[in-house]
C-alpha cells in the first residue's frame, strides 16, 4: 500500500517539521491508517525493525521496493589522527549501514521538498 499526499497521511503528520519523527509517531500513524490496536501495530513495527537488523546482521543487504535498499559496508582499518594532539592512531575496520533511496522515494521527497519551498516560513 503506497500512501499519498491526497489521504493525508504525509501531510498531516510531517508538514512543517524539523525534527526527527520517533518510532511511537510511526506506530501511531500506522494504527490510525490501518485501524489496529496501537498494541499490535507497535508488535508490528518493532517485528519489521528487528527483522531489518538481524537481517542486516546476517545478509548484508536488505532491498525494498520502491523504497530503497539497505547494506552493510565494510570500512578497512586504517590509521587516523587526533586533530587535536596530532598523534595517530589506529582506527579498527567496521561495518557500517548505508542506504540508497528507490526512485519512489526520491520522488516523493524531491515532491515534498519543493511544496514545502512554497509554505510561508516563519520569522525567528
């Protein structure tokens, strides 16, 4: 199910924000749009996110259609430099999560974006 601006899921919810919207916010919007308990809406949620880690953890990559795809990329060990002091020192490899936004996505946010240029902004 793609939601859209017109049911007002989007606007209603994120218009007009600068801050980050918390995983309560989402099963909230997820229980409104879907009619279900916030209780089991959030059993959902949390099902969905730590499927996305275990399988993260596991696979190495996650594809979501028309949303993106999720991988984990391995940084090699490598020697840094405290900025400060000037001294090295070694900076162990890791694996870190990375993120490519599908063309929906890309989309709807480039959308979103520039109806949002269009709103009056406020002073201060």
């Amino acid at each position: 199910m793609v939601f859209t601006e017109e049911e007002g899921f989007f606007s209603s919810h994120w218009a007009d924000r600068e801050i980050a919207v918390t995983k309560k916010e989402i099963i909230e919007i997820v229980a409104q749009r879907t009619r279900q308990k916030k209780s089991h809406t959030k059993t959902i949620v949390e099902c969905v996110f730590d499927s996305f880690i275990e399988t993260l953890a596991r696979e190495r990559r996650i594809e979501v259609r028309n949303f993106g795809v999720f991988r984990v990329k391995r940084t090699p060990a490598r020697v840094g430099r405290n900025p400060v002091t000037k001294e090295s020192a070694d900076v162990p490899a890791r694996n870190i999560v990375q993120f490519k936004a599908g063309k929906y996505m890309r989309d709807r946010v480039a959308k979103g974006a520039i109806a949002a240029e269009k709103l009056p902004r406020e002073n201060g």
